[in-house]
C-alpha cells in the first residue's frame, strides 16, 4: 500500500473514534471541489460542462475551512476543475493543512511547474496528478498532445522539491492489462508514492459516452492487471479490500458518505459522481436528508456500473475494520485472479422490456 504509516494511523485512529461514538455514517474524504473550471477538456470530464457563469464561480478561502472544519473528515481531496487556476488556493492548503489534515490536491500538472513556489512541503499534503496511462493513452484521454509529457516533467520536479506525489489514473474502454501494466511499472520507476486506479464513471455530463467500461469487464481487466503484478513492486494507494473489490472478489453495497462532496453549489447528494441529485445547505443538512438507500449498484440505474472509490473504498474500510484477517490476506497475497467471481447485485429497479442486463446510464448523443 503507498500510504505513509503515520497517515494509516490517523486514519485508524480516527475510524476507531467513530466506531467508538456508535456513528453509522461518517466521512473519510471529503471531496471540496472549490471550482468547475478547467484548463483541459477531456472527454471523459464531468464537470466542464456548465455554462460560464458556473464555470467561473469560486469556493472562498473561508467557505473551505469552513467545509472542513465542518465536515471532520481526516482526509481531503481538492478536485475540480483545475484547483490550481483557483487564485486563492495556497491560503485554502494552507488552511487545511494547519488543521493536520491530509491534503490530496488533484491537478492535470500543466501549472505546476510556475505555481510550485506557493507551496511547501508536508506530510499533509501530496500532489495527485491525472495521468491515465501511457504518452499515446493520456494525450488522447485528455484531448490534447504534449500533456503526458507536461505532467511528467511537473512530477519528477515535485519529487526533486521533497513534495509527497501520487498519480490519479482512470481506466476506459479499449485498456489492456498489459498497458496498464506497463504503465503502473512506469510510475514505480517514476518514484511516485503510490497510483490510485478506477473504471471511468459513467458522466452523464460527459461529451463522450462511448469510453466507460462496463463492471464485469472492469473486473476482468482487474484481475488480469494483479495477475500480471505478482511480483512487481507497485504502490497502489487504496485498501487491499478495495482492490479486491475491483478484481469481483467482493459484493459490496456503495457507503457515498464516506466521501462527501462540497462545490459551488453545496453540498452534493449524494456523491460527485451523479448530477442532478440535489444539493445540501450544510455538511449536517447532507447526511440527514440524502436518501440515501436509493443509491448503488442494485439501488439506482445511474450507478449500474459504478466501482468508484467514492463509493466503494469506505465499503472496504468499514468491511477491513470488521474482518480484519481478510483485509491482511489480501494485502498479504493480493486479489484472487482466477475462479468464480461474488455475484455481481441484483438491480432492484425495473429494467425495460427486451434488455437482458441492467440498463446502463441513459446515452447523450455526441456527434
Ligand atoms: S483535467 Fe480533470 S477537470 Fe479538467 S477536463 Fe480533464 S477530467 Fe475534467
Ligand atoms: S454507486 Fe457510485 S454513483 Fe452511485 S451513489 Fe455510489 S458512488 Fe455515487
């Protein structure tokens, strides 16, 4: 696993707290999205697509604090857009690095290199940086050449300055296990401290459909990845139940608020992932009025083919604390990769006349 022990031990301290108090839901990440707008338009995105006036709002320093101090979480996940075009955000690390916060800034890296300065090192904050796969993969999943190379260039600086750095990879339609396999050798050789790794979700705001992976193929490719890993070093940075999870050797039912998400609009029901939900006045508001029994893979058509980790990794955080000797199995020998797979949930909604499977997210017609 590519996570410093002393943050494993705040995490745990923290969850023990929960389980401690008799909390049934609580969060371990929040997700603080203080801008949509982006520097990149992939098309795989589902948060560039609004209208100027929404693109161009901001979370202030304060309302970030304050979504932190609010919410508790032990871990924050600043995403977007591209939180680095956000004028004010070294105050807003700052701020929630003071509170002893672990910080994951998510950044395509193209400004990395002349914003550097206004950072500085720590153990509470880490560059999460989008590359997903190789040279040919990225430039093409974000639309534009010459990214991957930028990017790259932005880690090894990051690393050379003793900034803690991860890569943020999503899958899509047409990845092999053997690239992606390749890949993951190329960010150890890289020296990052660790990958996080997850199927594309299904954005119905998204300007292109026909690239997500369905869940059963993401399985398969899961288990042909690890079976290519045996005995390779990668630092994969989630739960060793997450990723059995991702390998089908788990049935899990998604827990989205352990990754609450706050933006410019409030808080969002019930994750980052679906639009149109609605939104919370407060972190508070959120956890009492989702409903969130209607969301998951069985529960809701939108999430058919949804293994994110902001729905599944506090799944298998919560399924680690209560079987402990499987979670160490695992993290021990790695995600079965052969045999049959947990069965897969029934969806409980209707699935229209003539559609053998559950249907998948209703498609945008993109020309
Ligand atoms: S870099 Fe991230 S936020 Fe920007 S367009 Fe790509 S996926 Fe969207
Ligand atoms: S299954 Fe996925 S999309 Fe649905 S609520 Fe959970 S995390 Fe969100």
């Amino acid at each position: 696993m590519g996570v410093p022990l002393r943050q494993q031990y705040t995490v745990a301290k923290y969850l023990l707290r929960q389980r401690l108090k008799g909390n049934r839901r609580y969060p371990l990440v929040l997700m603080l999205e203080p801008l949509f707008r982006c520097n990149l338009a992939c098309a795989g995105c589902g948060k560039i697509d609004y209208p100027d006036e929404i693109l161009n709002r901001r979370l202030s320093v304060e309302e970030c604090l304050a979504a932190v101090d609010e919410c508790g979480a032990p871990i924050v996940s600043i995403a977007g857009g591209e939180p680095l075009l956000h004028k004010e955000l070294p105050q807003i690390v700052d701020g929630i690095v003071a509170r002893r916060k672990y910080v994951y800034l998510c950044t395509n890296a193209l400004l990395l290199k002349k914003r550097i300065d206004d950072y500085t090192p720590s153990p509470y904050l880490t560059f999460s940086i989008h590359l997903d796969g190789n040279r040919e993969r990225h430039d093409a999943s974000v639309c534009q050449k010459g990214v991957f190379d930028r990017a790259v260039d932005a880690v090894q600086l990051a690393i050379r300055r003793g900034f803690r750095v991860t890569i943020n990879c999503t899958l899509f339609q047409g990845e092999g296990a053997e690239e992606v396999a390749a890949f993951l050798d190329y960010c150890t050789q890289l020296g990052v401290e660790g990958v996080t790794v997850a199927p594309g979700f299904s954005y119905e705001r998204a300007p292109k459909q026909d690239i997500f992976i369905k869940m059963r193929e993401s399985k398969q490719l899961f288990r042909d990845v690890f079976r290519l890993g045996r005995r390779r070093r990668w630092k994969l940075n989630h739960s060793s139940l997450y990723l059995d999870f991702l390998a089908g050797n788990q049935s899990y039912n998604c827990t989205p608020w352990g990754n609450p998400t706050r933006n410019v609009f409030g808080w969002q029901k019930p994750c980052y992932l679906l639009v149109d939900e609605g939104y919370a006045p407060s972190f508070k508001a959120l956890m009492e009025e989702t409903p969130w029994h209607k969301y998951g893979n069985a529960k809701n058509p939108k999430c058919a083919n949804c293994m994110a980790h902001c729905g599944y990794e506090a799944s298998a955080v919560e399924d680690a604390i209560k079987r402990p000797w499987k979670a160490l199995w695992v993290s021990l020998f790695g995600p079965r990769t052969r045999g049959p797979m947990a069965p897969e949930p029934v969806p409980e909604y209707e699935i229209p006349a003539g559609t053998q499977s559950r249907p998948a997210i209703p498609l945008k017609v993109v020309d």
